[in-house]
C-alpha cells in the first residue's frame, strides 16, 4: 500500500525503461496496489513486464465491498497474483484454507498464484520453520495443479521489512523442504516445475547470492521494488 498514481506511474516507467537490459531469460513481474493496475499496464505496454495482483477474492462476483476478483484482475491484462502473504495471513487472519480457495479462484480466471508460506520467528527458534512451511504449502496449493501455473514464495515472516535475513543455510533448507513437500504433493515431475521464489529483504546486496542458489528458481521483491534502480539490478543479478 504505497505510493499515489503518479508516483506509480513513473516507477513503472522507470522499470520499463530498464528492462531491456534484463536478459530474455528473466521474467519481469510487477504487482502494484489494485487501484494502480490499469495506469500501470499503460506504462509497461509493449515490454516484456508481466502485470499482477497483490490478492484477490474467492468468489467470481457478489456483494463483497472492496474485494477484487481473479475475473477482474484479468480482465485488466493481469497473469499472476500473490497469494497468502505473511502480512494477509498475519493482519487479515487468512489461514490455508482460504489461501486454497483463493489459488483456485485464480487459476479459474488464468491467473498464475503465487502461493507464500514462511514461519515466525518463534516457530524458527523453536526449529519448526520446515515443518511449519511444508504444512502451509499441503493446506494451501490446489489438488493437481500443474506445476508449471503455479510459483511458491518463501517469506520467513520475521525477515520481512526487517532488514534480516535468514542465513544461505536457512534458504536452502527451507527451500530444499519446500520442493519435497511440493513433489509429495503433486508427485515428481509437476513439483520440480514449480518455480520456487525468495522474498524477505531482498536487496542489491545480497540478491547475487540468493538467486544463484540452488531451487531458489527467483525473488518476491518487497520494499526494494519501490525503487526502480534496486528492483532492476536484482534482476540484472540473476545469471
């Protein structure tokens, strides 16, 4: 929830202008605030930045003031949508089951979810964090979806805005955990197709060694998004 419509509209300028300096194997997604969306695909009109939601409602229509379908985030040239963020299921209370009808919800109008899971800082003191993650992933991701539609961010909720980050380690592990819970869950071959992201505090900084790590498949991108030179040499890392 940042920004005013013209702040929002030359971020997504600036993004677009750089993009060509990304490599084509690089896939470029931004999800701006709802009210955002429409301003955002003109500005990104004719690259090769891909257009998301930050959520949206289970239901295709109906009277639920301030909601936003799957329906109308496609309609708006919309292909993903984030789904299950920490600060969703923290501040808003959305548990698993309401992550699942959601994530069908957007499959149902096209969309791509992104699917996020990530532990406390309690639960990682108390060394659940895999357990934790794997149960959110079995209660969240919808029954026989091909891996290839779907892409699951980790975001250990503690690591979020705080400028922390787990250590290599803890990723891989989490990560490593994530991709067996995925492939017990769809079997095989559609859990090694599903693209595995980070997110929580990632920056220029540390975004080489992240992205580079194995079944760490890209980044959720948080406050580093609202700068446009951050966001692109993130991406510019990834090799």
């Amino acid at each position: 929830m940042n920004g005013d419509l013209e702040s929002a509209t030359a971020l997504s300028a600036e993004i677009a202008s750089g993009a060509a300096s990304v490599s084509e194997a690089v896939e470029l997604l931004i999800c701006p605030p709802a009210i955002h969306l429409q301003a955002t695909a003109a500005a990104i009109a004719g690259t090769k930045i891909k257009l998301g939601g930050q959520d949206c409602h289970e239901a295709v229509a109906g009277a639920f003031t301030g909601d936003v379908s799957a329906e109308m985030l496609a309609d708006v040239k919309c292909s993903y949508v984030i789904l299950g963020h920490s600060e969703r299921r923290d501040a808003h209370h959305e548990g698993d089951a309401l992550v699942w009808r959601k994530a069908n919800a957007a499959l149902r109008a096209g969309l791509a979810p992104i699917i996020c899971v990530g532990e406390t800082e309690q639960e990682r003191l108390a060394g659940h964090a895999e357990n934790v993650v794997a149960k959110q992933l079995t209660a969240s991701v919808p029954d026989g979806v091909d891996g290839s539609r779907l892409s699951v961010a980790y975001e250990p909720v503690w690591a979020i805005g705080s400028g922390r980050t787990p250590t290599i380690d803890e990723i891989m592990s989490v990560h490593s955990a994530m991709r067996r819970a995925l492939k017990n869950l769809l079997g095989d071959e559609a859990g090694e197709s599903v693209r595995l992201l980070y997110g929580g505090s990632v920056k220029p900084g540390n975004a080489a060694e992240i992205l580079n790590l194995p079944e760490v498949d890209g980044a959720l991108v948080g406050g580093a998004s609202l700068n446009a030179n951050d966001f692109l040499s993130i991406a510019l890392a990834i090799s």
